[in-house]
C-alpha cells in the first residue's frame, strides 16, 4: 500500500471542511502588544487557518505557505470575500525550503516540523517576531488529537529556537479546551 504524500492527506482533509477551520490559536492576540502595523508576515502552515486574514485585515502584507493546494485556495477565497489580499505559496516543508525572507513577522500554528525553526529564525529580518502555538503532550489527555508525533514535550519549545530573545512562554490550558505552548521571540535588532 502506498503511504498517501502530507500534500494527499492534507488535500482530502480541506476537501471536507468546506471554506477550512480554525483552531482558534490566538495568534493575533498573542503577537498583539509587539505586532507592527506594517511589513511582510509569512504563515507557515497556514491553510485553513483564519488568523492570516486577521493579520491583513491589520494591514501586514501576508503570505500562507502550506503543502495542500486546496487548503490555500480556502484561504483565497475566504480573503477574496473579505476583501482581502494574501499571497499563497505552496510548498511541501518536509523536502522543500521555507519561502526566502527576510520576513517582519512569523507565525505558526498547529504544526510541528522541529528542524523547521532553525530555518524560520534565519527568515526573519532583525528585529523580526515570531509567534508559535502548538499543542503539548498534556492535550493528549483530554484529546486524542494531534497525535504524539505533532506535540511539544513541555518546556521543549524555547529549546527549539536559538539566538533570538523569548518575550513570551507560556504552556497551560486554554479557553479552546487545547493544551497549549506559546511563545513569541524577537531577532536581535542590528
Ligand atoms: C493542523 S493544520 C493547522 C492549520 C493552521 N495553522 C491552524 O492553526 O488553523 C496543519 C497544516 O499544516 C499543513 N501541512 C501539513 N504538512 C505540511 C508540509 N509537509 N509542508 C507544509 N505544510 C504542511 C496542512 O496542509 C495544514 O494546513
């Protein structure tokens, strides 16, 4: 049997969730007290999620890189409907490099690639922020999903980014019912 690719499986999933969901990751508000009010924002893994549109609708020049074709064609047209612009790229970032920055803002929600975040530290321009929310081992308690292989070991997340300065960490349960690590850090201004 032929293992399906992520860009297969993430495909049928979109496929099924109509305009795509969100997990509610707060990103927005997560980044709001240090978030510029201009600049090129990259979200990674950003198919279905909404908080890109939020993003533009702040007036970020926004780019949702992710592998499934039909999860940033939901974001299209749900940012179309909105009148609002983001750009898509498709990208499998497994075997593929991260879209080049340098980057003002990054964001990533709800997928974990650990030898992703040396590559993400280097896309964002000095001074640049990055905001990540992903669920830890604890969720797996009351959720059986995402799996093991998709979790943060507690206190593993600021382990994963080197030369850039924590300005938040936090790792508890959330008003959406996920147990959640979140962190936002800042790339040494030159
Ligand atoms: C759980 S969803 C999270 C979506 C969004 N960030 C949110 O929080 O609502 C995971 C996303 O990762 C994308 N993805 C999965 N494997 C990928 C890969 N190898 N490269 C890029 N994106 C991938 C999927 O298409 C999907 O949109």
């Amino acid at each position: 049997m032929t293992v399906p690719t992520d860009r297969e499986r993430w495909n049928e999933k979109w496929a099924g969730a109509e305009m795509g969901t969100n997990h509610g990751s707060k990103l927005v508000e997560l980044l709001e007290p240090w978030l510029p009010q201009t600049g090129q924002l990259l979200d990674i893994a950003g198919g279905g999620s909404g908080d890109s549109l939020e993003f533009a609708r702040r007036g970020l020049m926004v780019t949702v890189a992710d592998v499934s074709d039909v999860g940033l064609a939901h974001a299209r047209a749900r940012a179309a409907a909105q009148s609002l612009v983001i750009r898509t790229v498709e990208v499998d970032l497994r075997s593929e490099p991260l879209p080049a920055g340098p980057w003002d803002v990054i964001t990533i929600a709800n997928y974990l690639q650990r030898d992703l975040f040396e590559a993400i530290v280097d896309g964002l321009a000095p001074g640049g922020l990055l905001g990540v929310v992903i669920p830890t081992v604890t969720n797996l308690e009351r959720h059986e999903r995402p799996g093991r292989p998709y979790s943060l070991d507690p206190d593993e997340l600021p382990t994963l980014v080197s030369g850039v300065e924590i300005l938040h960490h936090s790792e508890k349960w959330r008003p959406n019912g996920r147990h959640e690590a979140h962190l936002v850090a800042q790339s040494p201004v030159l």
